[in-house]
C-alpha cells in the first residue's frame, strides 16, 4: 500500500529503546533508526520525539526527595539523551541527515526550537528530532509531541506503544473481554478518559485537529507498516 501520509510526527516512549538492564538496547535503537531511514528514503517526512522514561520520570521525584519540578527537568535531560542516541544511530548507520531541536538550549550540542526552520528541515528531507519536551514542568513528552505535530503541520502523530495494537476501553492484560476501537473521537479521548495520552496532550490534539494513530511498534517493521496503513491500529480523529 502507498505512504498514508506526506509527514508524521512519530512519538515514541523512552521504554520503547530500554534493554533489560541497560538504559539502551542497542538492537532496538538500530531497528527503529532503520525503520525511520526506510520511511524518509520512500519520501516520508518524519518528526520524532522520544520519551525519557528508560532514564528518568519526574514521578521519581519522591525516591530522591526532590522537588517534582527538578524532578521534571530532569525527564526533560532524558529526553534530550535519547534524542542524541538516536541521532548518532542514524548517523551510525550512514544517514547523516539530521537535526536535533531541544526545548531546553543545550548550544554545544542541538539547536533552539524554531517551528519554521523545522519545516524547511522536514521538506529537504532531513529526518528532525525534537527533544527537551514542552521545556515546561508539569507537562509530558505526549503533550510536547502534540504542540510539535500541530506546528510542523503533521498529517498524523503516529503514537507507538509497545505490545498495545491501540486503545481499549479497558486494559486487555487483565481483561480479556476489553472492547477494542477502531476510530475514536477527540471527544471520546476526553469524556471516555482513555488510557491513551494525558488529557492536556488529549485537548490539544482536539483543538490542533492533528489526526493521532495509536498502535503497536513491536513486531517486523512496523512503524513502516502503519505508515503504510497495513496495521491493525486506532484512528483518532
Ligand atoms: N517532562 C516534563 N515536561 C515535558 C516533557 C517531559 O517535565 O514537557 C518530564 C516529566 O518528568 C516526564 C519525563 O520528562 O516524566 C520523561 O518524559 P515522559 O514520561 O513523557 O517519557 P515517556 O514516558 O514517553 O518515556
């Protein structure tokens, strides 16, 4: 099937790159960098933002006595290592192509958020990465992968989980019998309170009208797939 989409705004959660004891799984690095090198030499445009949970949440906060605030900040460093992982993957793995914008400035080593320039990347084909979050406490990745979709002008956030096909009105690990949705309103993400994304991302996803594509990275190529429309997946629209 043809590429669904022009460009996405591919969201994927720190976990999602985590080995067993490691805070990486070099193998899963290399599996979703090829995937997104795949995509953007079939002439998808490809945003990414990368959690920071395999690092560090700011739930942690109180195993530390911190502030949730340091806290915060410091799952918005997370997000910023992982977003240096990934770029020297692909640059690894010959696609050099690649730019790195942070929410919070860290000069040496990304460049200050700039939405239009992000556009310009994303048409010359570079593969743009957007780290640091929101560069707000008190915020997720989820959200700050929403604002970015909506700015770069994304057809689609495609939402990977891990070992979750999409949303169910219920969790399907514990219950065996939970309904699966196919499509889904914003509305039904904010009344139904799904366990999909916080309700902040959920309300600005509404209002940016950006189209959100939940479903399942783990398995043979798979983000490939749902950009190709062959997987099984929920529709948010
Ligand atoms: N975070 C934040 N503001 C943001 C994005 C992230 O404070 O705009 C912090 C927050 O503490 C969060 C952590 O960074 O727990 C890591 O992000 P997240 O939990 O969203 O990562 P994921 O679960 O997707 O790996």
């Amino acid at each position: 099937m043809a590429l669904q989409f022009k460009r996405v705004l591919l969201k994927i959660s720190g976990e999602a790159l985590k080995g067993s004891d490691e805070i990486y799984d070099k193998e899963k690095l290399g599996d979703v960098a090829q995937q997104v090198i795949d995509l953007t030499n079939q002439g998808l445009q490809v945003g990414i933002v990368i959690g920071g949970g395999n690092i560090w949440r700011g739930k942690l906060a109180g195993t530390l006595e911190l502030h949730r605030i340091e806290a915060d900040y410091m799952g918005m460093l997370a997000t910023i290592m992982n977003a240096l992982a990934f770029e020297a993957t692909l640059k690894k793995m010959g696609f050099s192509k690649v730019k790195v914008y942070s929410s919070l400035e860290i000069k040496t080593v990304t460049s200050a958020y700039n939405y239009r320039n992000a556009r310009e990347k994303l048409d010359e084909g570079y593969v743009v990465i957007f780290a640091g979050g929101t560069g707000f406490s008190y915020f997720t990745t989820d959200t700050g992968a929403c604002i970015r979709g909506i700015e770069i002008q994304a057809d689609a956030l495609l939402m990977a989980k891990n070992g979750t096909k999409g949303v169910y009105d219920c969790d399907p690990n514990t219950h065996p019998d939970a309904k699966f949705f196919s499509e889904l309103s914003y509305d039904d993400l904010l009344v139904k309170k799904l366990q999909v994304m916080d309700s902040t991302a959920a309300t600005l996803s509404r209002d940016g009208q950006l189209e959100i594509v939940v479903f399942d990275m783990n398995g043979k190529n798979n983000i490939v797939k749902i950009a190709h429309g062959e997987l099984e997946a929920t529709y948010i629209k």
